[in-house]
C-alpha cells in the first residue's frame, strides 16, 4: 500500500492525472462521441431505444460497465507501454518532453479542427454480437479505433504517460482518462432521460466545447515545451511534501 501511495502522490502524477481525467471528459463531450452514446447503450444491452427510455437500469448499467471495461483494458495497456517506453528513454527526457509538447499542440489545434488530418480514425469492418456478450468486445473496438475526437486527447495523454517514465505511472495516468471518459456513459446509463436532455445541452455549444478541449491540451503542450511542466511538479512536491495522505 505504502509503494502505491508512493506512486500516486509523487512526481507529476498529482498535477497529470486530474488533467487526464478532463481530457476523458472533454472526450465524451466532443461531437464524435457524445450523439453516439445512445445508440452504444443500446448496443451494449441488446435493447431498443424504447426499451432504454423504460428504465431498465439493471442490464444498461452492466453492458456499459462491461463496454467501459473494454476500452479501459486498451487505454490502460497503451499507458503502460508509453510510460515503460519513458524510463528506458530517461537520458533523453527532457528533449523527448520539449518534442512531446510540440505534438500536443498539434493535437490540440487537431481537436479545435485547425488540423483534419489528425482526426482520421481506424475502423474495425466487422462488430461484436450485440448484447450483453458482445458490449466488452465493443468497448474494445471502440478503444482501438480512436474515434475522431478521442485521438487528439487521448494522444496527448499519452505524451504525459511517457514523460511519467513508469508503466505503472503511465497506466494510472491512463486509468484517469477512462475515468474522465466513462464515468458520463456510467451517469447516462443510470439516468437515460435525464441525460439525453443534458447531452441536447451540451450540442448545443458543441463549437466551444472543442475550443476549450484544444485549448486545454495546447496548454499543456506549451507547458511541456517550455519547461514550466517540470517547474510545476517541482513546486507541487515541495508543497505537499508535508502532507502523508492516508490511504
């Protein structure tokens, strides 16, 4: 317990991880996700739209869980690989962090539309069953195809994965961001009505919902690119050096 303390409370993790989770979310607001998530609730259940207005909370609330847990699975695994890729890169950190600010600025500019090219995704030609069954096999196509609007973000949290030099830092960078990402699907599948109002909402001001994503990873990138990202988590860790979390 006392090594897993060490890990979530060290470094810059406290500063990336609270970031991770807002770029999840700003995943799930972004245009390609958001007018999607009712026909993946649907898909993930087997049942209608007609049914999912009933309120069959019970199986809604398993096949998403199950359809979280299959991106998890791949967004975690890609934080273990960037982050053990970042320890073995180590002598070169700071170039590589400079480099990979530059990238996040490009993903950044790609989330605002400024760059379409960054935005194209891989399809999988062939879906899961739908049901039950088939809603961890989806989740999992759904975390290898990176939609459109989840690469961008998603990459730029993977920069910070590498800049952890850790796997298991890198991974519970990740874990963040599917925790950022899924916890709305967890809030539609509870409250079906309700959301489907909120999410009217939020389409509605689709245009700044993407500047203020882009904007945020831009933000970052110039952090890392000048350093400052560094001086941050140097600041953090002497202000809560004091501090022994209890866990």
């Amino acid at each position: 317990m006392s090594s897993l303390t060490e890990t979530v409370f060290s470094g810059s993790l406290v500063v990336a991880a609270p970031l991770a989770a807002l770029a999840g979310l700003v995943s799930f607001a972004s245009p390609c996700v958001l007018p999607l998530v009712p026909g993946y609730l649907s898909y993930v259940t087997g049942m209608t739209g007609a049914d999912l207005a009933d309120q069959r909370r019970g199986r809604l609330l398993a096949g998403t869980l199950l359809f979280i847990a299959g991106f998890s699975v791949v967004f975690v695994s890609y934080g273990a690989i960037f982050g053990g890729l970042g320890r073995w890169l180590l002598e070169y950190q700071e170039t590589i962090t400079r480099v990979l600010g530059v990238v996040t600025i490009l993903f950044g500019l790609a989330f605002m539309g400024l760059i379409p090219g960054l935005q194209r995704t891989m399809k999988s030609g062939r879906l899961p069953a739908a049901g039950l069954a088939g809603a961890p096999l989806l989740g999992v196509l759904f975390g290898l195809g990176w939609t459109p609007c989840i690469g961008p973000t998603l990459g730029a949290v993977q920069s910070l994965a590498v800049t952890e030099a850790s796997a298991g830092r890198g991974a519970l960078l990740s874990l963040a961001y599917c925790l950022g990402l899924g916890l709305p699907f967890v809030a539609a599948a509870i409250a079906y009505r309700w959301a489907l109002g909120a999410f009217s909402a939020v389409k509605r001001h689709y245009p700044l919902v993407m500047r203020i994503g882009g904007g945020m990873l831009v933000l970052i990138g110039v952090l890392l690119v000048s350093g400052l990202w560094g001086d941050l988590n140097i600041e953090l860790k002497s202000w809560i050096s004091g501090f022994e979390p209890v866990i």
